[in-house]
C-alpha cells in the first residue's frame, strides 16, 4: 500500500514544477493549500485532501496542460478515483468535491467569485457555473460538506507568489498515516 506514497511523491518531482493557469506551480499551490489547512486546524485528513487536491493533473499531465485553456477534464475526480485506492473517504470526497465547492459558495456567498484567482473564474464556466439555489441546497446536505467548503478556501488561499512554499516532503508521514489500513 505505501507504494503510493513513493508514486505520489514522484508525481510532485515530474509534474509538480508545472503551472496550470494560475502564477504559481502545482507543487507550490497544493503545499500552500495543506500548509493552510493545517494552519486552520484541519484534521490530518483533510490536510492530506489539500495537498493531494490536484493531484488529477499530474495523472494526465501532459504538454497541453492546463485549467486556463480548455484542457480542464475534471481533474477532482480522476484524483479522487486514482486516490481511492489507498485511500479513504475522508481524503477522497473532499478531493472529489472541490470544484463542486467553488459552484457551491459562487451560489451562496456573494463575494466569493470576485475574490477567485482569474484561471478559477475562466474555469468556473467549463465546470457548471455557479450552482442553482437548488443545487446549492442538496450540497449543502452532502456528509462531506464541511470538509469540501473548508479544503476549498484554502485551495482560494493557496495561491499566494510572494510567500515561500512549504517543502512538501514534510507531509511525508501525514500521508502515510491516511492510508486506509490493510485488514
Ligand atoms: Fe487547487
């Protein structure tokens, strides 16, 4: 099982220097997302979903990556089927969520899209638009709801250029201890 631990990590060192529309690379973002969480207190889980958030991206990394042009194939939901199988719910729902929750508080908070980095606007369209009132209410009762809004702020938060990014290495052992246990 903790084969996919080192294949995780390998991603970060091939794909990880890769930008995707936002002014940061995708190792510096998904560090920053899990630094952030973990700074709010997340639990371990959910501070293993924000580093891992994006990790769809490496899986079909190629030349034409990108979530500014078109290219966006529903990145949370590759991550989250190619973490299930090490990993529980608890990192991959959040995961699977993520996009949803960006629609979700587009729909209830007011503010909240303006504040979106430009490549989360311009993708926003490709991915639904902001939810309907109604969509927005049966997310609301989803059981991970909480987790997917929170992983999704600090996702919003994580995409700060001027600050130095944690090294990912040090989450090393948070991942380890997410691994669904082998019965
Ligand atoms: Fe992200």
């Amino acid at each position: 099982m903790s084969a996919i631990v080192s294949e995780i990590f390998e991603l970060f060192a091939r794909f990880g220097s890769r930008r995707y529309g936002e002014d940061l690379c995708l190792q510096d973002h998904m560090g920053q997302t899990a630094a952030m969480a973990q700074s709010l207190g997340a639990p371990a889980s959910l501070v293993v979903a924000a580093l891992l958030h994006d990790i769809g991206y490496f899986l079909h990394a190629g030349p034409e990556m990108s979530a500014s042009d078109g290219g966006d194939i529903g990145h949370e939901a590759v991550g989250a089927a190619w973490l299930s199988r090490a990993f529980d719910e608890e990192v991959t729902v959040p995961v699977a969520l993520h996009v949803s929750a960006k629609r979700y508080l587009c729909a209830v908070e007011p503010r909240y899209h303006e504040q979106l980095s430009e490549a989360s606007r311009r993708s926003l369209a490709r991915q639904g638009g902001a939810m309907s009132q109604s969509e927005a209410a049966a997310f609301a009762k989803e059981l991970a709801f909480d987790a997917a809004v929170l992983l999704r702020r600090c996702d919003d938060q994580g995409k700060n250029t001027q600050t130095a990014t944690p090294d990912i290495e040090r989450y090393r052992d948070l991942v380890i201890a997410a691994l669904r246990p082998i019965d």
